[in-house]
C-alpha cells in the first residue's frame, strides 16, 4: 500500500494569510507515460462529505477559488491556499490514486488564527 | 448533474451483515469509463476507501478488508451495492459513495454522496 503523510496536522493561520499543507507518499505516484501525478486534494466542512479541490496534484477542479493551488511531484506535494478566507476552515485530506488501495492521508485540520 | 445518496441501516449488531445502496443518477454504469466507489470516515477521523466498481464490473477492494466486502452494481435501478460481512464496533462510520472515471485521465472521486452514518452496537 502506498502511505500518504500529511504535514502539520493542524494549522491555524490569519486571515489574509497563507496557508501551505504538505503531503508525502511512500511511492512515486507519478505515471511515466503521461506525466501525471495521481494525486488529489480534498475538503472537508463539518457535517459535509470531502470536496475535490485539485486532481493531478496541480489540476483545480471546476468552480474552486483560484486562491487555492496545488505543486509538487513524484512523492513531495503541497495543497496552497494564497490569501485565507473564513470559509476555508476545514480538514484537507491527500489522496493517492495511482494505485489501489486508493489511500487517503490523515488530514490537517485548518482554523483561524 | 452528478448525485449520489447512500441508504441503509443506521444500526446493526456486532457479526451482523451491513448492506448499504447507492442510488446515483447524472451517469450510467452501462457508459465506458464510469465507476463508483464506497469510502467510510469513523468519527473525528480520516478518510479510508473501501471498495471501487467499474462499468466494465471490474472490481477493486481495501487489501485490509478484502475478505468482509463484495460490491456489485444494478444498471436497471441505477445503485451499487456494498455488503460487509461480520461487522464489529470499530466498522461504526460514515459511510460515502462516491463517482470515478476510469482511466489516465482520472480525477479520482469528483462526486459524493452526503453520506450515512452506521452505528455497530449491541
């Protein structure tokens, strides 16, 4: 299985301010023949289901801010959101699908400083 | 429109059988390409995938779980159906389904349903 570590495991962070949450695998998640990173950023509000923010690791998902964003490749990611706002108090979960088991991190927990 | 609304029981007994339906309309398991996956949350944790079903009836489940779960699909209804067998407190979550494309140029799960939370308790 690949294991997917998430750091910190909580942040608070002013508003206005930015906010970087990094997320590391085990394995590359990189597939050489089409240069994707299989990567993907999730939210999660109290009471909600995760919310897809960001696919091949860099990739925004229709509708979402542009304050957030995503980089990295191969096994080194971050999740960046440039100007926090208070809607964006949430848990953020990585998550590999390269390979199954399609394995989640263990959230980093964002609130307001 | 993708949605997707998981049903089921919200309490079951320890070594009792859970069998939980996905009912989702905006795509058809009958389409190239299209999947549908169960993820569960225990409470105040991290996600966990549990199990995948292509169109094509290609399956994929947790290592960890393998043995407990089986996923099957109804194209007539639509719904995709997870049983787990022998359950146990620790299985006590929220249960999500949620929608996938197969695929190089996957997402991965860009469609949830809101989830059901299922109690194990005597």
């Amino acid at each position: 299985d690949i294991v997917m570590t998430q750091s910190p495991d909580s942040l608070a962070v002013s508003l206005g301010e930015r906010a970087t949450i990094n997320c590391r695998s085990s394995q590359s998640v990189l597939y050489s023949s089409n240069n994707k990173n299989y990567l993907a950023w999730y939210q999660q509000k109290p009471g909600q289901p995760p919310k897809l923010l960001i696919y091949w690791s860099s990739t925004r998902e229709s509708g979402v801010p542009g304050r957030f964003s995503g980089s990295g490749s191969g096994t080194d990611f971050t999740l960046t959101i440039s100007s926090l706002q208070a809607e964006d108090v949430a848990v953020y979960y990585c998550q590999q699908y390269y390979s199954a088991p399609y394995t989640f991190g263990q959230g980093t927990k964002l609130e307001i400083k | 429109q993708i949605t997707l609304k998981e049903s089921g029981p919200t309490l079951v007994k320890p070594t009792q059988t859970l069998t939980l339906t996905c009912t989702f309309s905006g795509f058809s398991l009958t389409t190239s390409r299209e999947g549908v996956g169960w993820i569960r949350q225990p409470p105040g944790k991290a996600l966990e995938w549990l199990a995948l079903i292509y169109w094509d009836d290609d399956k994929r489940y947790s290592p960890s779980l393998k043995s407990r779960l089986t996923i099957t699909k109804d194209t007539s209804t639509p719904q995709v159906v997870l049983t787990m067998t022998n359950m146990d407190p620790v299985d006590t979550a929220t249960y999500y389904c949620a929608h996938r494309i197969y695929g190089d140029d996957a997402k991965s799960f860009d469609y949830w349903g809101q989830g059901i939370q299922v109690t194990v308790s005597s």
